[in-house]
C-alpha cells in the first residue's frame, strides 16, 4: 500500500509515522509528502526520512478545483492508495473525495464531534472541559465531520496551560495515528 501524506506546517505527526514505519515492517511504505506551503518544515523532516517531496502553491492556479485536478494527477500519477492528513490545513474538496473514498483519513486534536475546526486545543481549554483529546477520522465534505474510526481521552488537570495541554495531545496523537494506520494497512492487505 503506497501512502501519502499531505501537511502544510511542523510534521510532528509525520516524524511519529515515518518513525514507526521505518521500525516496523509493515505491507505499506510512506511513498510521499505532500505540503501546499513551500517553506512547511514538515518538508525538510521527509528530506531527512528520504521520503520523496512535493509541493503545489494553491496560489499557482486559477481557482481552489484546479488546484485539486494537480493534486489528484499527481497522487495518481504515484499510485497512491491512502492519504493520511496531518495538519494539512484546507478542505478537501470533491474531486479528491470522489477518486478516494474512504480512503483519506484525518486526525483531530480533539474529542470530536466536540470542538471541531482550528483551534480544537485551544477551544477546549478555553472551555474549561476536564477531558479533550484526539481524534482520527475518515474524511468527508464537512469539517472535522466524517465517521470516526479511533479516539484517545486526554486530561486536563489544574495545573495545566495551554503549553502543556498540546505536549499532551500531540503525544498521544504520535502514539495514535501510527497504531491506526496499522490496523487499517493490516485489515486491508486480508
Ligand atoms: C495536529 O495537532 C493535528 O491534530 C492537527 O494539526 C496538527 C499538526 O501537527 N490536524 P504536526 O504538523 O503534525 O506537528
């Protein structure tokens, strides 16, 4: 199984599944990342792992679908047969949901459908909830909206801020996405 990876910042989450895939020997390889900003460090983390690197400025073309026509040639030129987002910060839209259906996959900083969009961190903190935590989910036309497929709680307790709430998350995120990409590798290679 070839898989992609579309990110548009830091690429913690694809340092986590690019560790793990390297560790564990597994019927699918991380065949490429993906960024829409150019500068995205996630970018310089894949030149590190030697995962082969792309980028698209949106900006390049005339509107949102024909950005997502290159996008969609260029995974299928790849034989892509999974795309994992992590941090890649803009919708999805129709003509990549129609080519992979059930076939992209998300992950959340929050315990959705509570606090969805953004800033799911920050709005649970501001909230003053006592749990948060992480979410992978199938994509579909919505935000933060397609069916969940794994959810891991995260405590806030009173001594927590901000700072510490998203070590928090993005540690169990690392653990969590890796652990659901195998499974959905495993179940699909039967
Ligand atoms: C993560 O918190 C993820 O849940 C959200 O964007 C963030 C990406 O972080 N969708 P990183 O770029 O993987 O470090």
């Amino acid at each position: 199984m070839r898989i992609a990876v579309l990110a548009s910042g830091n690429g913690s989450n694809f340092a986590a599944l690019a560790d793990f895939f390297q560790k564990e020997k597994l019927p699918a390889e991380i065949a490429l990342v993906f960024s829409d900003k150019k500068d995205a460090f996630v970018l310089k983390r894949a030149e590190k792992f030697n995962v082969p690197t792309f980028h698209l400025a949106p900006k390049d073309f005339a509107d949102k679908k024909a950005y997502e026509t290159a996008l969609l040639a260029l995974l299928q030129r790849e034989k892509i047969d999974l795309i994992v987002l992590a941090g890649y910060m803009r919708i999805i839209g129709e003509g990549l949901l129609t080519a992979f259906p059930k076939k992209i996959i998300n992950i959340h900083p929050s315990l959705l459908p509570a606090f969805p969009g953004l800033h799911g961190i920050k709005d649970a903190y501001d909230y003053g909830v006592k749990v948060t935590g992480v979410t992978v989910h199938y994509i579909d036309a919505g935000v933060d909206t397609g069916p969940i497929i794994a959810q891991a709680p995260v405590s806030i307790a009173p001594e927590d801020d901000l700072t510490t709430l998203e070590a928090k998350i993005h540690q169990v995120e690392h653990q969590l996405y890796p652990e659901v990409l195998k499974k959905i590798v495993m179940s699909k290679g039967k």
